[in-house]
C-alpha cells in the first residue's frame, strides 16, 4: 500500500500548491527590465512579440499555449519550421492566429496590434530597443496595454527561471511555472556542482548558425550573451566574451586558431535557406545527416588547424536553446561536450524529453539535438 499512499499524498500536496500559488488580481510584478507592471485582471487577450516564447507558454498553459494568443510574429515558422509544424498539428487553430510579421529585433506592425484589443503584451527584452524607437511602447501605455519583458537571452541562465515565474505570476500559473523553474534549478546546480573546482577553466569557441551562410564563412559567435554565456554559465572561458567589442561578432579562423580552443563547438539547425550547410540539428533529423554535415563542415579551408578540430573535441548542439526556455538542456549539452570526464553519465536528451513530456503538453518528436563530430574520415 506504500506507493498508493506516496502518490496520493504527492497528488494532495499538487492540489493544495495550485490553490495557495493562485495569482490574486490586481497584481504587480516587475519584469526583467525592472520595470513594475501592474495587471488588473488575467490576461486573456496576449500579444507576443517573439514567437518563439510560445514554448514558454507551452509550459503555463499547457493544455492550449495558442489560448490567449490574439496575434504573434512565428519565428518558429521562420526559423524552426519542423518545431512549428509538430505545435500546429497539435493546435491547429494556432495557424489562424494573425502572424504580425515583426522582426525578433522589435519591429512591429502596430495597427495589427491594436486592432486586437490585446490586455498584454509580452516582449522579449532585447527588442525594448526597437520597440522605443518605433514608439510601440507609448502606443501600449497610450492604450493601458501592459508589456512585461522577459528574458532567455541577454542573461539566460539567470533570467529565464525568473521570467517563468514572472508569466506564471501575470497568466495565474504560478503552480506550473513553480514545478517548472525547480527542476531547472535543480539541474542547472547539478552542472556547477562538478565544473567549479575546475582549474584551469577550458577554453571554448563557440561559432553560433555555423554554416548558415555557407561553408566558406567564419566564424560567427556571441559574448556575454546567448551561448557565449551559457558557456560561462557552465564555468568555462568563452573566448568571444574577449575578442568581442560587442554583444555578437564575428572572429576570423586565423585568430581562432591562434587562440588554441580546447573546445570547438557550433550550433545548427534546419534553416530554409539555399546558402545553408549547417549541422541540421533539430526534430526529424537522422545521426547519419547529422555526421555527413559535420564532415563537409570539417572541410572548410584551414578549419583542420583549430587545435580542438584536430584534437577531436568537436561538437554541436541545436541552435535555438541560445534563446529558449528549455535552454537547461544546452547548458547540460555544453557540459558534457566541455567535461567530458565529469558528465560522462548525463544524458541531455534525456532531460530534453521529460520536459517536454513532464511539463508541455507538445508532442515529442524524434531527431538529434547535440552531438560529437565523428571521427576523421
């Protein structure tokens, strides 16, 4: 009778913990810009700047993410076109949702918005920029439309539990977002557990959309932001974060391999684009296509010469958790690829899978999201 017992308790205790973390409205909460916002009442009308925080709501609104969605710009569409078509199978009614066309930097197309009667607005805040110059912010403040701004970017490891909680608090899904932001911490302190007492920090390249736009370009990469910080995140030296005077930039192969990575790592996906030769990681995707691209990749005029390509610690990993909710997954992808000795037992797909499973109703499908380049042919 003990595990009867055990699991009934587990569903009291469940019960018990939505009622007591039910949003209370009015309510104010402050966004990842600092900034108060105050919500009269749940949000029903939800207008959402960059569409792939719809995986964020995916984990709130788990029965329908499409639910309160009045209009959205889907860069899944764009940018991750198998992710979009498993979510819109799922919720069909999600492909008549008004697609504004705005850009993930913040461009919006306002008359769309307005015409939605939208009670919030969710932004990413990357695009705050943007969005005050193109006097989208004073339109919504004109109209007492709150925007909450959030964050899975420009401080990911930090901000994007926090920015769960946030929406948790604004859509009443506290429960969810609770459950959710556990295990992200429980992983994530999994990771720094075992890379802290690590001297001297391994050195890290890390070439973001490698191949995107072809295989004679080199070498795109981010520093204090997105992977570059994810590396750091992991207690690595992310070389980007010193040679970039910027947020993103790019490096020439000659001054990577001068540097003498001990880790070489890139990011891919299946972008629909004619110059594209990126590792096409991401749903429906086979290790056999997967290896053939590595190997075309490894063929880039004086790519050899990188210490960390000759050495064989050469790996990749699916582009988008640069930006993603589920980012916990790439911190534990870069782990294992980084630490290979201390992570020899993890299995990131494995948390891949009860995320999605465990926390979102999305259906899981079947591909590749990290892997080793094989070895030399």
């Amino acid at each position: 009778m003990l595990p009867v017992l055990k699991y009934a308790t587990l569903t009291t205790l469940l019960a018990i913990s939505t009622t007591t973390l039910a949003t209370t409205y009015p309510v104010t909460l402050t966004d990842m810009d600092g900034e108060q916002v105050i919500l009269k009442k749940e949000p029903r009308r939800v207008v959402l700047q960059d569409g792939r925080d719809i995986l964020t709501l995916a984990l709130l609104d788990r029965d329908n993410p499409f639910q309160r969605l009045v209009a959205w710009n889907n860069l899944l569409k764009k940018s991750d076109s198998a992710t979009w078509s498993l979510m819109n199978k799922k919720w069909p009614e999600s492909g008549k949702i008004i697609d504004m066309g705005f850009s993930d930097k913040g461009e919006v197309n306002l008359e769309s918005v307005v015409a939605q009667h939208p009670d919030l607005m969710i932004a990413q805040l990357r695009s705050r920029p943007s969005l005050i110059q193109t006097g989208v912010l004073e339109k919504m403040k004109q109209l007492g439309v709150p925007v909450l701004f959030i964050d899975t970017f420009e401080n990911p490891v930090t901000d994007t539990p926090a920015s769960i909680t946030a929406l948790g608090v604004a859509l009443n899904r506290e429960a969810e977002a609770k459950a959710y932001t556990d295990f992200y911490q429980q992983h994530y302190q999994a990771i720094i557990a075992k890379t802290r007492s690590v001297n001297p920090q391994p050195q890290v390249f890390i070439e973001a959309k490698a191949g995107l736009g072809g295989l004679e370009s080199c070498c795109f990469t981010h520093a204090h932001v997105g992977w570059g910080a994810m590396v750091e995140a992991v207690g690595a030296k992310n070389i980007g974060s010193s040679l970039l005077p910027g947020a993103t930039g790019d490096v020439s192969l000659e001054k990577v391999i001068a540097m003498k990575p001990d880790v070489y790592i890139i990011s891919g996906s299946q972008w629909a684009t004619k110059t594209n030769a990126a590792v096409p990681f991401g749903y429906n995707v086979t290790p056999s296509q997967v290896d053939a691209a590595f190997n075309k990749m490894k063929q880039r005029p004086g790519f050899a010469q990188v210490s960390a390509v000759r050495e064989g610690r050469f790996y990749g990993v699916y582009h988008h958790f640069y930006n993603h909710p589920y980012n916990i997954v790439g911190l534990e992808y870069l782990a294992k690829f980084i630490y290979p000795q201390q992570f020899s037992a993890l299995d990131p797909n494995q948390t891949w899978q009860e995320i999605v499973t465990r926390f979102t109703h999305v259906p899981l499908g079947k591909g590749v999201l990290g892997a080793q380049a094989p070895g030399q042919q």
